[in-house]
C-alpha cells in the first residue's frame, strides 16, 4: 500500500528534537522556527512533558468516555485559570477541523439558525467553513453546504453589520489571526463592533484560536487584545505540544444535555495528561512574556529589512510579505541554513517557533535570513 499522496514533502526525515532543534536522520541540526503548523508549544522533548506522557503511558492510555476521568477536570481548571475563562465549559475532542464543527453545530443547536459567516482568507480546517486555499480550481469551498456559510472582506465592519441585520445567521466564525491566510491581524475594534453586532442580532460568535492560541500572540488568546469574550472558543494545535488534542471553551449561556456532542477519543488519558503537562510549563516558565518579548523583536529587526514587502503579527506568529513567490528563499533557509520555516500562499514566509525561543536563537535566524536574501 503506498500513501495517498496529497501533501508535498521535503526529502528530510525528521528523528529527534530538543526544545527549538531539530535534527534528521543523517545527525543533521536544524533550527525550528515553525514548529509543525504551530503545534510545538513548549519545545521538542520538554524533559517534564516526556516525563508526564510517559507516566500516564504506564498506567492507562486510552478508556472510553463512558466513565470518570479526573484528568479532564483538572485540565478544564488549568486552563481556565490560565486563560482567564474560568466560568466557561470545556468540551474536549481531537483536533482543530473537529472544533470547528462541533461550535458551528453546538451555535446550530442554540439559535436554530443555520447560516455562517466567516471572513476572505479564513481557514477553519477540512470543515464546512473552510476556503479554498490552494490555487488548484478543483478544490473548492465550502467542503460541504449542510451549513451555508457567506465570506465577507476582513475588517468591513459595514458588511458584516448588513449580513447580520436580517437575525437570520447562527454564527460568525472569526480567527484571532488569520494563519493560511497569510497572518492578517482583525482591527481591535472590528473586533469590538462585531461582538457588539452579534449580541444584538443573537448571533453567536465564534472565535477560531485554534493557530493563534495557547501563549502564541503573547496573550493566551489573540482576541484579548480587543477585551472581547466570544461565545465559543475552538482550540487545538499547541494544546498538546503536538499531541492530537482539540477543544471548545464555551460560554455558560449554552446549557449541556446529554448526547448533544459526542466524541470517541475526546479527552482521552494519554492527551490530557499532554495538555495538562503544557499548561504547567507555560505558566512555570513564563512562556507568554518571553513570546511577546521575543516576538516584539523579531517584528522590529524584520521591519529593518528593505527585500520584505510588508511584516505582519504578534507575539510568536509572524508573517514576511514578500512582491515575488517565496520558494526559493525557504528552500535556501532550509538547505543552505538549516532553518525550518512556513509559508502561506506564494508570497508569505511564515514563522511560528516554539514558544521558548530564545533570544540567541531569533538572532541566530536574522542572521541566516539575512545571508540568504544577500545570495538571492
């Protein structure tokens, strides 16, 4: 059997990591300033989230949700404290696609509405409010029509305040960051403007910190910056350090009934263990300040350089804009400096390290990026 072959691959395999290194099967190190699609929260092989996993690992990993797990409770208080959500519900599952279609259907269930509205440049995961975001014309959006979904411009206040006003749309589903879509930042007070508009029409607002979540702006969850709550929160990606995990923050105007989500692995021993395990070491080790302190540098010495279009971000989740495709400065990152990177489209370079990253290492980046614009 060979594999479906959907995802271009780099002839590296990856066998070992420390906290922002890498290192391939030929004992090659390479510094990682994309941390698998932002998953890598805490950094590779974290000597207490090893010792955690491994310790569950010995006792139980796997038990259906048919019975009591305490480490579900104790991950829902850590995260709360943490977050600042104390007074909201946490429903757990296994990664971000799941979470977005469990708010989109649990916001279904509240208001009895079915349309959705989501913004140019979204990316929800393989769900019914993702868009297309490859240039191949047979992938289309949205991924099915059970829920309608209408995209409107990022930031077009008026637009959204006219798709709202008929109270006929169950859910406006927003991201603390864009991150397929190239890391464009929602104004803060779009932000505000669109809580405000949703209350007033009972739309319920969802906020996808799926990728720009968990510490990664520098706060536990971008929309913070605009001193908003939404009303369902989707997580994922650096839940687990790269452990599948996903999960809903949810409001207490939505009451639970029995058999209204369900999930199979959701919240199982082994991920909570790994989610508890990244929460502890975020707050031990300070890691939101040292993202937004290494973060407000790395934007400030980007924006120095005159080959970049445009720098966008926060915290930890930069995007380099660039007037021409991308491939070949990351292929000589990776090749010629051994730097993993990201992209988004054809001309955005981005960046989301583990949230460890030190100083000496950002600097160590600037100056391989450097050699390498000069090479081009």
């Amino acid at each position: 059997m060979n594999l479906f072959d959907v995802y271009p691959l780099f002839d590296i395999e990856i066998v070992k990591g420390k906290g922002c290194r890498i290192y391939d099967n030929q004992g090659t190190e390479y510094l990682d300033l994309y941390g698998g699609h932002a998953v890598i929260s805490v950094g590779h092989t974290h000597p207490y989230y090893v010792r955690k996993l491994t310790e569950q690992a010995n006792k139980l990993v796997f038990y259906s949700n048919s019975v009591l797990n305490s480490l579900q409770t104790e991950l829902a208080q850590k995260l709360g404290k943490l977050s600042g959500y104390d007074d909201y519900s946490l429903f757990l599952i296994n990664s971000g696609a799941e979470a977005n279609e469990n708010a989109l259907k649990l916001a279904s269930f509240h208001n009895g509405r079915r349309k959705i509205v989501s913004f140019k440049g979204s990316f929800h995961g393989r769900t019914s409010a993702a868009v297309r975001v490859t240039d191949n014309p047979k992938i289309i959006a949205p991924i099915n029509d059970a829920l309608p979904v209408t995209y409107l411009p990022l930031n077009d206040i008026d637009a959204v305040r006219n798709e709202l006003a008929a109270k006929d749309v169950c859910a406006v589903i927003i991201e603390g960051i864009q991150g397929v879509g190239g890391i464009q930042l929602p104004d803060t007070e779009f932000l505000k403007q669109i809580r405000e508009i949703c209350t007033e029409t009972e739309t319920i607002l969802i906020l996808d910190e799926i990728q720009s979540g968990y510490g990664r702006s520098g706060k536990f969850f971008a929309h913070q910056y605009a001193g908003i709550r939404p009303d369902i929160i989707t997580v994922a990606k650096g839940m687990g350090n790269g452990f599948p995990i996903g999960g809903l923050l949810i409001s207490p105007m939505f009451k639970p009934v029995h058999g209204m989500l369900g999930t199979t692995f959701g919240g199982n021993h082994l991920a909570c263990a790994a989610a508890i395990a990244v929460l502890d070491i975020m707050e031990k080790e300070n890691l939101m300040e040292n993202t937004s302190k290494i973060g407000e540098y790395l934007l400030s010495e980007l924006k120095k350089f005159s080959e970049i279009k445009q720098v966008r971000g926060e915290g930890l989740m930069i995007g380099m804009e660039f007037d021409a495709p991308v491939k070949e400065i990351r292929s000589k990152l990776l090749f010629e400096h051994q730097v993993f990177t990201g992209v988004s489209g054809t001309n955005v370079i981005r960046l989301l390290p583990p949230l460890c990253l030190s100083l000496n290492e950002a600097n160590e980046f600037l100056e391989k990026f450097e050699k390498t614009l000069k090479k081009k």
